[in-house]
C-alpha cells in the first residue's frame, strides 16, 4: 500500500485473500515463502560477508517470571558421579510463543476463517501430538539469506516506536528510499522499532497481554505492513516489537497474518538494538542472516538464536 492513509476493512481482507500465495508453489507447499530463498540466494548472502561481525539476535533464554513472561522457561541442573569425576547436565522446557521468547512461527502457528496456509483446516492439522501440515521441520535445512535493516527510530529521529504512532507500510518504502535500498526476493527484513528502549521508558506497562489479564494494547506495525512483504516478496520478517494492538479491524491476526496468506516465517521477539548498532558502525544496512530452527517434527516454531553476520 503506497497511499499514506488507513486501509479499509474490506482492502485488507483483499490483502489476505486476492493478493495471498496459497498453490502459489502448489497446494500441498510446506515450506512457504523460504521457496524463494534458493541455493543462488544462499551463496549471495555469503558475500555480504567482509569484516566477519556476528551479531546475536536472540534474548536470554526466558527463565525469570515477569510482567511479560507468563510461563517462565524450565531450566534445572543435575550433576552426577563418575568414577573420581562426573559431569553435569541440565534439562529445558519452554513454551516459547508470546513476547518473551525469541523464536520463529512456522506456517501452522496462525489462521483465520478460511483456513491455515494453502486453505488446510486446523481442526484437521493440528493434534496433540504435533501439526501434520506446515511445521517447523520443513525449514530444518536453516534459513540462510540477505538481510534488509530498516531502523525506523532512527529514520523518525526518536528512541523507540510508541503506540500513537505504529509503524505503516509506506514509512518502510521511505526507509528504503531514504537508505537507497532495494529488496530481492527472497530477503529478510529486520524491522527495528525500539522495543527494549519503550520497555525501558515504561518499566511498569506490559508489552502487550498475549494469554490474557487485560486489554492487548501494545506499540508496533500496522496491518498497512502486509502489502510492503508480499509487493516485495520477503521471505522472513524479523521484528522486535510484533503486531500494533489492538487492531482495529474485524480480523483474527494483523502482520501475523503474513503466515498463512503468504507463507512469511516471522522470527518473533528479535533483539535489534544490538544489531542497529552493528550497522551504523559497519557503515551498512544488509547483512547475512541465519536461522537454524530446531528439528521439532510437528513443531509450531522453534526458538532460535539467530545470527546475523556482516
């Protein structure tokens, strides 16, 4: 969307139905929008390479119980005898969707009422014991690609993105005029909007209420951001700061939506700041990017720690 004004309800339901990629690399596709990260993109992204800086974009793993972390991560210790020595080992478990953890959406985690990506029904995919269709497994080869850094606080000249005034799909196409970028298919985004400079700035508000105990009100990108990743063909969205809430339309999800309408993974709960940093002082905006979701056969995601190299 290019125009600066609010999308209708009836021009975002458009977004997801007319415009979606469903059968786009045939209807029984897994994989999604990663299709558009070939072998050739792999090896381009590699020579984005020159200093050889690798920047974590991962936050702790979420153990301590807050304000933003509902279900605090599991993580216990045992250490045993062997012989005149012995060894440690230690035990995880984590329900890592929210805003807590940082972790990667696999094309099952979302839907709305016609269906998951490529139409499947939930009621049918999704089990106890895993999802049949759209799982995280499918990447387990590892998501390696260009990067696009698109730091909207110091596009805007602010320390953070507030609620009053979410991030739209047209600041983003002025970000890349502005920093005379251009997108390839196949690229990831990293769109940073100040998330842990807000939650400094508010210590005592949430950053949203994901399983409930009040209203989700939360700062972030518009829904206007579904048109930027499909014109441009993204095949990972990598944010800080998700979906602005409430909505304001009569629909299920908002940039969420990128899942099932175009096969979009979203690397969810992104630490950028660092990674702004890194670009100001490499004096560049691209980087190589690498996800390596773990090979959870069924999985709705995985938690990650991705890397970004420069």
């Amino acid at each position: 969307m290019s125009e600066r004004r609010l999308p209708t309800e009836a021009e975002v339901r458009d977004w997801l139905t007319k415009r979606n990629n469903w059968g786009r690399w045939g209807i029984d596709d897994q994989r999604g929008a990663i299709n558009l990260i070939t072998p050739a993109k792999r090896v381009a992204a590699t020579r984005l390479v020159r200093s050889g800086r690798s920047v974590s974009l991962s936050r702790p793993f979420p153990k301590e119980p807050g304000m933003n972390n509902y279900y605090p991560a599991q993580h216990y210790m045992r250490i045993l005898p062997r012989g005149t020595g012995g060894f440690s080992a230690d035990y995880y478990g984590i329900f890592y969707h929210g805003v807590a953890s940082t972790h990667i959406d696999a094309l099952c985690h979302t839907w709305d009422e016609r269906g998951m990506w490529n139409g499947r029904d939930p009621k049918e995919a999704i089990t106890f014991d895993g999802a049949t269709f759209g799982s995280v497994e499918h990447w387990s080869e590892g998501i390696i690609t260009r990067c696009v850094v698109l730091d909207v606080p110091r596009h805007r000249g602010v320390p953070f993105v507030t609620h009053d005034a979410p991030v739209h799909g047209w600041e983003l196409e002025d970000i890349l005029r502005a920093r005379s970028l251009r997108l390839e298919p196949g690229d990831a985004v990293a769109v940073y909007a100040g998330r842990d400079r807000w939650q400094a700035a508010n210590p005592d508000t949430p950053y949203g209420r994901p399983f409930g105990g009040g209203p989700n009100t939360r700062p972030g990108l518009h829904v206007s951001c579904l048109p930027f990743l499909r014109d441009h063909d993204v095949a990972v969205l990598v944010w800080d700061m998700l979906d602005h809430l409430p909505i304001g339309y009569d629909i299920p999800w908002a940039v969420h939506a990128a899942l099932f309408a175009y096969g979009v993974a979203l690397l969810d709960n992104a630490l950028l700041e660092p990674l702004a940093q890194a670009c100001v002082e490499e004096g560049r905006d691209e980087c190589m990017l690498v996800i390596a979701p773990l090979r959870v056969v069924g999985g709705t995601g995985s938690p990650a720690n991705p890397l970004a190299v420069f």
